[in-house]
C-alpha cells in the first residue's frame, strides 16, 4: 500500500489575517499532486504547515492515518520553497555534492539530475550568481536528492522557460512514477 499523507482542516492566521480557513490536501506516494490557487491564496502557507515548518492554528496533518509530529516531519516531507538560495558562495558543485552525501544519494540519482536540470554546464558557478531559472533547477535537484517518501515544491516552475517547464515535469513524473508522492505548488 503506497504511503499516504494527509492535511485535514488546516486553519492558519497571521493576526487578523486568516490565511487558510479548513484547507484539505490529500497525497499519495507514486502520484503527482497540483495545488493550484492565485498569489495570496495560502498555497506556501499551507505547504509550510504540512512541512512542519509552520505550526497550524488548527487542523491535522496525517501519514499513513498517523498525525505526525516534530521527528516525523523530519523524515517524512521536505519542502522545497520558493526562490530559497542555499549557500549563496559555493558553487553549484559543492552544493550538490554536499546535499547527495548528506542524505546518501546514489552517484546515479546525482549524474540523472546533472543531465535532466542542465546543470552540468553550472558546476563552477556560484548558487549567489545565478538566474532565477538556475536557481530553480538547483533546488529542484535538492530535493530529489532527499529520500523523503514526500516531496513539496513551491512554485517548481517559476523561472523557467516553456523547453525547462516541460522537461522538468516529465523529470518529476518519472520520480513520482518510482513511488515518491510529489505536491507542487503553482
């Protein structure tokens, strides 16, 4: 049975601000999950609380019909958020390298994302240097060099042209298709 999370009624206010008012999002591993909304609507707000990185006024999230808590989220959903730059004087190279050995990712898994984000080309460049494109690719390969069973990607596709659009979602399909539960966020 595939590894399934779930936010239930997830209510999060920033003072008078009610930014989520109930929100449901359920995922399952091996799938690709849209949330789609216009700017403001609570997209990144509600990827941050299934993350655990933000703490929820109310509601649930949920793996495999568990709440998760602090050590759970840990292991279980990474977020890669929007327009983040990691390690801004390092160079693409380092980063990579230093992100696959933390998280014991396979030489293989590291060469397919060389190859599939184009970032071959931008080893020797510095993260801080690059365009919002690149950066995108970068982060991109991040966090499908985590193990995590589910991934989170605000706005994956933001900086990228039509060409990269297309490429990096059939590149996320086929890691979706190898049992890894994907939200994107756009």
């Amino acid at each position: 049975m595939p590894h399934l999370l779930h936010a239930t009624d997830i209510t999060r206010r920033f003072g008078a601000i009610e930014a989520l008012r109930g929100a449901e999002l359920p995922a399952a591993a091996g799938r690709v999950t849209g949330l789609i909304g216009p700017n403001g609507a609570g997209k990144s707000t509600l990827l941050a609380c299934i993350a655990g990185l933000d703490e929820p006024d109310g509601g649930v999230v949920m793996v495999d019909g568990r709440p998760t808590g602090r050590e759970r989220h840990a292991t279980t959903v990474f977020l890669v958020p929007d327009g983040a730059r990691p390690w801004v004087d390092q160079t693409v190279e380092q980063v990579l390298s230093f992100f696959a050995a933390v998280h014991g990712a396979p030489a293989a898994l590291v060469a397919e994302l060389h190859e599939a984000l184009l970032l071959t080309a931008l080893r020797a460049q510095r993260v801080g240097e690059l365009s919002k494109g690149q950066g995108k690719r970068v982060l991109i390969a991040l966090g499908l060099l985590t193990p995590h069973p589910f991934l989170l990607l605000d706005e994956p596709f933001d900086g990228l042209d039509l060409r990269q659009v297309r490429d990096v979602a059939a590149l996320l399909r086929a890691h979706a298709a190898r049992g890894r539960g994907l939200v994107l966020s756009i």
